[in-house]
C-alpha cells in the first residue's frame, strides 16, 4: 500500500556508567520520516468506450495498488473526427480519494450533442495526466488514453419528389429522390424497376438503379433510358420503388412516402419504308439475292408492299426470275426481306443488271423513303482456261501431219482469240516440221479448236525430236477487273514428239560388273535413243560359280523405261557369307517381251559380274616368344591363322639374327608353311 510519509521520534534518556564524566545535552531528541517508495499507477480500463449521440460518456480510471491519502488526475480531450459541436470537450479533474484496501477507481463523465446530422461514427481521445503536487507518488500508467466513440442516433427518411413523371419516347426519364436529414456521410439506395404496360427491355433499360446521396447533398436522382422501339402504340407506363438495404437501415436511412413513382412513356410517330441499299453486287453461282427493307418504325399490323423488276442488260427468265415481287412487313417488325432467283448458266458473261423499285405503300402511316430503287448486278462465277487437250502428242516422222487441240473449261457469251507460236527444241521448223503462227477463232458457244501441223520425213537415222507449242490468250472484250476472265493453263506449253522411224536397240552398259560382297550390283540398259513410249526389258540372272541366293540375290528383274528415257536399272543384292574364298560369277541375260516390235535386244545382250570376296585372314605367331636350352637342340614353332580359307596358300618363314648368329648360335633354312 501507498502511504503518506510517517514519523516517529527517538529520545536519549540516560548514559552509562554514570558519573561526571557523560551527561545529556540539549539535542536529546531526533524525527525520524519513513517515505513510502511504492509508485501508483493510474490507467483507463477499458481503454475504448461507444455513447449515442446526446447522451453522457462515463469513463473509468483504475490503480494498481491501494493508496491511503487522497490525490487528483487531470483528464484532456483531443478530436479525431469529432470537432467542439458533438461533445463538452475537457480538461476534466479526477478526484481519487484514499483506498487503502485495495486499487482505487473514479470515473467522470463527458456530454455529447445531438446534431441531428446523419453521420459516420465519430471519435475523440481522451489523455490523463498527473499534477505535479501528486507526482512523486503518482505515475500514468498504460494505456494512459482512451478512445471514445460517438454513435448517431439520427434517422433518415428518402423519398420520390415528384412521383410521377412524363417523357418522350427514346428520351431518358429522370427520377428525383430527396432525403430528410443533412448528410455527413454518402447514402446509398436501389430504385428498382416494375413494368405496366411498359415491357423492359423493350421499352425501357432495366433496372435496378442506384442513387447516392452524397455529403452536404440532400437530392439526387436516377435515370432510365427508354427506347425508341419504332412501333406506334399508346402511352405505355412503370413504376420505380426505393428499396433500403439492411445496411443502410442500420445506419438511419429508411424508406418514406411516397417511395413508389409512376414513368408515362408517350409514344407517337409515322412509319417510312425503304430499301437496305441502293445496289447490290452478286455472283451468279449464288442462286438467290436476298433483298432487305427497313422501316422507320413498326405497326402493330402487318401490311403490303409491292416491289417491281424492270431488265437492263440482264435478261428476266435467262439471268433471273420475276418481274413483281409481294413483301409482306410483319407486325410490331421493322424489317422484312424478299429473295429474287438468279440463274446460273455457267456461260462466261460481263456484267449485267436491272433494277427493282419499291411502290409506293397504300397502308396508312405508312411512305416510301430514299432509297425507294435498286440496281441489282450480277457477276459471272464462270471463268474459262484454255489449254491444251494433252500436254504431249507424239507422231511418226512418216505420218505427214499432226493435229494438236486447244480446248476451253467452259463456253463464252462472246467471241475471243488465242495465238499459237512454236518453238525449236531439237527438231527445227521447215526441216521437221513446216509451222507458221496462228490465230485461233473460239467462237461464242465454242469449247475445242484443233489444228494441224506438217511433219517432215527426212529419211535420216536420228534420234526423236520435239518442239513446244505456247498459248496466248487474244481479244478479249473488256472485263472488270476482279470479275472472271479468260485465262491460258500453267503451264500454257504442250510439246510435240517427233518419233523417227528406226528400230531401237536395248544392251547391257558396261558389259562386266566387279563388286564386293555384301553390296549390290547395278545392272544397267540402255537404248541408242527415247523411245516414244515405255519400253520393257526382261533381265534374268544365272549361275557361273556363284551360288544363287547365297551370293548373290536369284531374280528376274522387269525394267520400265519411261518414254523420253535412255536407262533402266536392275539392282541384284549380293550377299556376306563370311568365308574366305576366290572371286565368284554369275551372268544376267536380257530379253525383249512381245508386243514391242521397233524395240530388238543389241550387242551385248549378257553381262557377267564378279563378286569380290570382302574377308581377310591374318597370320600369326602362336606364341611372342619361344625359350629354349642349348642342350635342347631343337623347339618347335607354330604360325595360327584367324579364320579358315575355301582354298589353299602359303607362308613363307625365315630367319633373323638378333643376337644369336646362324649357324653358329643356331641353324635355320627359309621354308615354305601351307595352309
């Protein structure tokens, strides 16, 4: 416990020994002071306190051990968010009176204000302090402040002002909204849409809205857009209600009267009727053209409209079908579509039109507008390529002449030309062939021209001869550019074979083929010149000294020889064995099947290979070295080869002086070892 300083005195009252030697003088008598050395400490408990507004915050202060004299605390008072209006602001003196039992408590007490403002919760702090006549007993303690929270009490009514409400159809309808109260703090609300005979989102943007009042502001408003649905009706109307969130509610705000509003949409117009477009652009491969008509607004009746064909260069019945065309516009519908026919004839055409006109409508409220008329083109999807029926002709040096065909993909409405130059290859105009430039007429309808060109027998022996003919398309009427046209193939050249009239003569190139086992072995044909067609040669393979299918591949081989070619190849496997043994042959023979009667076996007609044995043996020591006594006389010494031989051979030994000397050391006559 904390006490106030005591005291007590001490007195001398004798001396000892007695006698005249000690006696008592004046300061006989002493105070002794005791000072308590035990701190208080004072603090908030609690530390945080809520008040509703208008109402007295009381707060607690508490020691930390008893005490037992009186002694006062200074209490001060600083905002946060409140300012001198929402509460009495300090200093307070706290008076503690002497506790001697136990901690001590006081309490004081602080007013705030009712402002009739609504507001967030608003907060000051309160601090103590201890005086200085008190403190060198007395100490803050910790927490040495608390936080006092003002709660308002105020209540908020929202309301519509006005409720009822008028606008224009396609125009946006502005709802105002007030609120009672003066705002320190934003409130929030939700006006929530409930159709009439007005439908959403039809006629007007769905809601729900929200409307905010901010601070210092006591009205705001929300907006539904309405839309201009083009239809003529009547007065179509919604409400919109104010809806208060429980949140809100918490905070004061409450929905009042009147907190539903009534929105007229007025709604008056006339309907105009026109074409999507001015033009329409279409391929003739489509097979129909949809046609577009837009109104200005929408009856809530269907009603007629008539659309009439009037021919260009386009034909009706030939490039499309109908001259009166009857459209229909549903109700509450501002579009409507009709189709009109196009004829696909796959002809190669330029451009042709005609055009459509929208009547005028005999339904009331209902006019024709720009644009009332159309011009309906139609492309062409038919483009032609010319090329040649065949990209080789091949002719007999002795048929005199050659016919060659230029034929088109399709037919044209009209006439055009396509010139034919040649061009030497090995064969030479006016000494093969006898050819001037030509001009070829496709007349309108046309699909194939030929033509025929001289060959020249020159009875000589030599070999096929070729030259080209190139395409070029001529007179051409003028096409826009991007529609179909008249094009030549890629490529836009065919070649013509002249074929002398010799036999041809098939043989082996080379004659002899040496290869290495465990490879093939390409057998070669050839022949003096191109044949103008395939050629066939038959090569067979036949045993000498080699083994069939052991080395080497047993077969018939059939060697095509394209036409134009002078080779074929006929590969015959040859197979590793791993034996040691002597080159090995065989042979391939060549034949001629049937059917072939310019083609004749020539010089040579068989060819031989050899096959290369591809094993190697290696000799050797049986032994690195060999040790013997002198008094041995003689020692024996063996050579070791790797692997066996099919045949027979020999090595030669001699020998060679190190060290020792022949024949003094010892004696050795060079001989031959077969293996």
């Amino acid at each position: 416990m904390v006490e106030l300083p005591e005291f007590f005195i001490c007195e001398i009252l004798s001396t000892t020994p007695t006698g005249g030697k000690f006696i008592i003088g004046d300061s006989f008598m002493a105070n002794v002071t005791i000072i308590d050395d035990d701190p208080i400490s004072v603090i908030f408990d609690p530390e945080t306190y809520e008040v509703v507004e208008g109402n007295t915050a009381v707060l607690r202060l508490i020691t930390n051990i008893a005490y037992d004299f009186d002694f006062l605390v200074e209490v001060d008072t600083s905002d946060i968010t409140t300012t001198s209006i929402d509460y009495q602001p300090g200093g307070y003196l706290v008076n503690f009176t002497a506790s001697p039992t136990g901690p001590g408590i006081a309490s004081f007490s602080i007013k705030t204000f009712s402002d009739n403002v609504l507001e967030e919760r608003e907060e000051f702090l309160t601090s103590l302090s201890i005086p200085q006549e008190f403190s060198d007993r007395v100490q803050e303690g910790s927490p040495s402040m608390a936080m006092v929270e003002i709660i308002d009490n105020t209540t908020a009514i929202v309301f519509f002002d006005p409720d009822f409400y008028t606008v224009k159809e396609g125009l946006p309808a502005e709802l105002f909204l007030r609120i009672n109260a003066t705002l320190d703090k934003n409130v929030t609300v939700t006006v929530e849409d409930k159709p009439n005979s007005a439908i959403t989102p039809e006629d007007y943007e769905r809601g729900p809205k929200t409307a905010v009042f901010t601070v210092g502001n006591e009205m705001t408003s929300v907006v539904f857009e309405t839309v201009s649905d083009n239809i003529i009706e009547g007065v179509e109307s919604f409400n919109a209600n104010i809806i208060v969130s429980p949140q809100m509610m918490a905070m004061g705000v409450f929905p009042g009267v009147p907190d539903t509003a009534v929105v007229l949409i007025d709604d008056s117009e006339n309907v105009t009727v026109t074409f999507e477009r001015s033009s329409y652009t279409i391929t003739e491969d489509s097979v129909s053209l949809e046609v577009g008509i837009r109104a200005t607004g929408a009856l809530k009746d269907s009603y007629p409209l008539v659309v009439t064909a009037t021919m260009g260069t386009a034909v009706e019945g030939k490039d499309w079908d109908g001259l009166v065309f009857m459209v229909t516009m549903p109700a509450n519908e501002r579009e409507a579509t009709f189709s009109i026919n196009i004829t696909d004839d796959f002809i190669l055409e330029l451009r042709e039109n005609f055009t459509i006109e929208l009547n005028e409508p005999t339904t009331a409220n209902v006019q024709r507008g720009d644009p009332y008329e159309a011009i309906i083109t139609i492309i062409d999807d038919d483009p032609i390529t010319v090329s040649w029926e065949d990209v080789l002709y091949i002719v007999d040096e002795a048929d005199g002449t050659v016919e060659v065909a230029l034929t088109a993909s399709g037919i044209a409405d009209f006439d055009y030309n396509v010139t034919v130059e040649s061009m030497d290859v090995e064969a030479v105009n006016f000494e093969d062939y006898n050819f001037n430039t030509a001009s070829v007429v496709f007349k309108k309808g046309s699909a194939r021209q030929a033509l025929n060109i001289i060959i020249l027998e020159d009875n000589i022996d030599e070999l096929n001869e070729t030259f080209t003919l190139t395409e070029t398309i001529t007179n051409v009427p003028d096409i826009v550019a991007g529609d179909p046209t008249i094009t030549t193939a890629f490529p836009d050249v065919t070649t013509v074979l002249i074929i002398d009239n010799e036999d041809i003569t098939a043989r082996f190139n080379p004659e002899n083929y040496t290869e290495t086992e465990g490879s093939s072995v390409n057998l070669t044909v050839v022949l003096d010149k191109p044949p103008a067609k395939d050629v066939t040669v038959i090569i067979t393979t036949m045993e000498i000294t080699a083994t069939p299918n052991s080395d080497y591949e047993s077969k018939t081989c059939v060697v095509i020889i394209p036409a134009e070619m002078l080779s074929g190849v006929c590969i015959v496997d040859l197979f590793d064995d791993s034996t040691i043994e002597d080159p090995e042959h065989f042979k391939a023979t060549l034949t001629i099947p049937g059917g072939q009667p310019d083609v004749i076996p020539g010089d040579p007609d068989v060819a031989f290979v050899t096959i290369v044995d591809n094993e190697t043996i290696l000799v050797r020591w049986e032994q690195d070295m060999y040790m013997l006594s002198e008094a041995d006389e003689s020692i024996n010494v063996t050579l070791i080869s790797s692997k066996p031989a099919s045949f027979s051979y020999d090595v030669t030994v001699t020998a060679m002086d190190v060290t020792a000397t022949d024949p003094e050391d010892y004696h050795f006559d060079e001989i031959m070892v077969t293996f």
